[in-house]
C-alpha cells in the first residue's frame, strides 16, 4: 500500500484579519506595518472592488474557514457582540475543531476576556493588544510566519539557490547568533533586535505611562515658583535631548550601521552600541515624563503638569513611529532585495522627534494665567 503524504495546504492568504469596525485604526495600522508581499493579507478595505455586490455571507465563511493561514481576532467588546464578527468567527471555530495547532490568534484590545466571547476558550494563548501596541502585534506576527516558514519543507536545490536573509531576533541568544552568522542585511536586522529587545524590557514602564500613572518622585509642588522650575526645567531638558539625538544621528558611528547590506565586515559591537545609546535616549524622555507625573501638587497647578507631562509625551510617540516603521522597513527587506537582483539598495533612516509647539504655547499660557491669579 503506497504511503499517503500529508502536505500543508496552499492557502490564498497568510492572515485574515477580524475585528470590529470601532478598532479599524489599530488593526490597519498592524497591517500596514506587517509590510508582507500583496495580495497576503485580507483585510477589508484592500479587497472593496472585490466585495462589491458579493453574497457576503458566503465569501466570508469560506474565507474565514477554509482560505487562511491563520485569523488574527481582534478582541474587544464591541467584537464580542456585532453579527459579522460572530459570523467570521464562528467560521474561524469550524476550522479550528479540523486543525491541530494555533488557527485563531487573538489580540485583546479591551478588558474583554477570551471566555467572554462566543466560542472561544480562556486556555487560547492571546495577546494584550493594549501592552504590546501596534509594533509588538506586528513583531509576533512576523514570528509566527518565520516559524511557519521554517518548518516547511523545502527542496535541497531551493534551500541552496536562495540567499538568506537576516531576520529581527526577540532574545539574546538569537541576536548572538545573528551577529556570529551574519546573513544579508545583518546590520539592520541586529540593530531593530536591541530596540526590540529594549522595548520589551520596558514594557511595564510604557503600560504604566500609557495609563498615565508615574511612581511617586517624593517632589512636592507647593508654590508657584516651585511649579514654573519644574515644567522650565522639562521643556529644557526635552529639547536638551532633542539636539542629542539629532547630533547623534549625524555622527559616523551611527551612519555607518546603515552602510551596504551586504557587508560581513561591519563592527558589530559599534551596531549594538549605537542601538542600544538610541533606546537609552527613548529612556530618557520616559523619565522626564514620569517627572512630571509623579510630583505631587494642589489641584489648582493641576492642570499645567499634565500639559507638561503631555508635551513630554510627544517625543516618546517619535520614537515609538521609529522603532514601528523600522521593524516594518527590517522585514520587508528580503522582498526588496530580491526584487533588486543583486543591486543594493538605499532606505533613509529618519527618527523624527515631535514637539508640539501649540502644546507649549498653552502650557506657557496656563503658566501665565496663574501668575495672574497669584499676584492679584
């Protein structure tokens, strides 16, 4: 009797994804920095012309059950409870009681847990949309087709002729790896590996900050004096580290970690230096933040700490769009190259730092507002 092969299905789609309309902008944003090759990723808005006059009903299920590498729900209250989210996902459930291993990942953008959803179970490992952000869904999706990738077979001949591209590393070890094998592109790779691997070891810090909470500094703010020295010293220290930035970003130990893809002699320790000097200024305008937040004030002075603790809260999201856009830039490099047949290719770098200027202009008012107040 002829041994059956059991092979990986073809599907038409890497990720599907399922969310309800209320979350749009995170979920277009996660798919947007996926970057993954077109025509891979279903998500609604791509596929209008597509859908137009279609039976839904039906286009859904089947897409949803059978056309999908994996259904990306995005979990929240409003999913739980709309009638497209219950029919995609009941569709979803019917391929998942034919399939062994993840089908379904969910990410949790609300307090919504699992088991509050129709079908799902409290045991699916999920992630905390709210914790990890746009750049940490991103970043676990693209491991989870690495290890998709990985495990698929592959033909001797194929696996010699394709070159191998270097891929971000989520642990220590994998970026120890990375810089001792040294694949194509490697300097890009090892330097979004530290900013991720950074990030994630602040990642209960940036929770607290992004609920505005800061632990207490034990300053007091007790007079308008001590108020005006603080949010001074703020806006002087952001702007402070504004030009540190912007001057390190022109020297040739930072520039270099951008040179040709495919140089195997780069200094690998001067890449994970300059990633590394880089978070530790994402570091510092966290600090500066929690500054702000975690003094202690009367009321009345309220309202100007948390317009300082918000303009300090603007160069954070740069480097945030930064570290988000150039993880996208890292994993869509094997694409390019290959489109590139061999010829480099030149990707700007830009780290852009926010400072909102009305944001000041009203802090500089509310400053001067209760000075009014006190002298009369």
């Amino acid at each position: 009797m002829a041994e059956e092969v059991s092979e990986e299905p073809a599907y038409k789609y890497d990720i599907a994804v399922s969310f309800a309309g209320e979350q749009r902008d995170f979920v277009e944003d996660v798919v947007r920095g996926l970057n993954l090759p077109k025509g891979r990723v279903f998500y609604d808005a791509d596929y209008k012309g597509t859908l137009w006059g279609e039976e839904l009903t039906e286009v859904f299920t089947n897409l949803y059950r059978d056309e999908a590498r994996y259904v990306v729900m995005f979990i929240s209250r409003e999913y739980a409870e709309k009638e497209w989210c219950i029919l995609e996902r009941r569709a979803a459930l019917r391929r998942r009681m034919m399939t062994k291993g993840a089908y379904i990942l969910p990410v949790r953008l609300d307090a919504t847990k699992l088991d509050e959803v129709e079908g799902l179970l409290g045991t699916i490992a999920d992630l905390d949309g709210r914790r990890e952000g746009v750049a940490g869904v991103i970043a676990a999706l693209h491991q989870k087709l690495e290890i998709v990738m990985a495990d698929a077979p592959q033909s001797d001949d194929k696996a010699d002729d394709e070159p191998k591209f270097a891929k971000v590393q989520m642990t220590q070890d994998g970026l120890v790896a990375l810089l001792q094998e040294r694949p194509h592109s490697w300097q890009w790779a090892a330097f979004a590996s530290v900013l991720v691997q950074r990030r994630k070891a602040m990642e209960t810090a940036m929770r607290d900050h992004r609920l505005g909470f800061a632990p207490s500094t034990g300053q007091r703010i007790d007079n308008f004096q001590a108020l005006k020295t603080l949010v001074s010293n703020t806006v002087y220290d952001i702007e402070q580290v504004g030009a540190q930035i912007n001057g390190f970003l022109l020297t040739d130990a930072f520039t270099s970690v951008f040179d040709s893809l495919g140089d195997e002699t780069a200094d690998a320790d001067g890449i994970v230096h300059a990633a590394t000097r880089l978070m530790d200024y994402y570091d510092r305008y966290l600090q500066l933040a929690q500054r702000v937040r975690g003094a202690a004030a009367p009321s009345k002075y309220r309202s100007v700490l948390d317009t300082c603790a918000r303009f300090a809260d603007e160069p954070l999201s740069g480097m945030e769009d930064f570290i988000r856009d150039y993880i996208a830039v890292v994993a869509a490099l094997p694409e390019r190259l290959i489109a590139a047949k061999g010829e480099d290719i030149q990707q700007p770098v830009q780290v852009r730092i926010h400072v909102d200027d009305e944001l000041l202009d009203e802090l500089l008012r509310q400053l001067k507002d209760i000075a009014q107040d006190e002298d009369g």
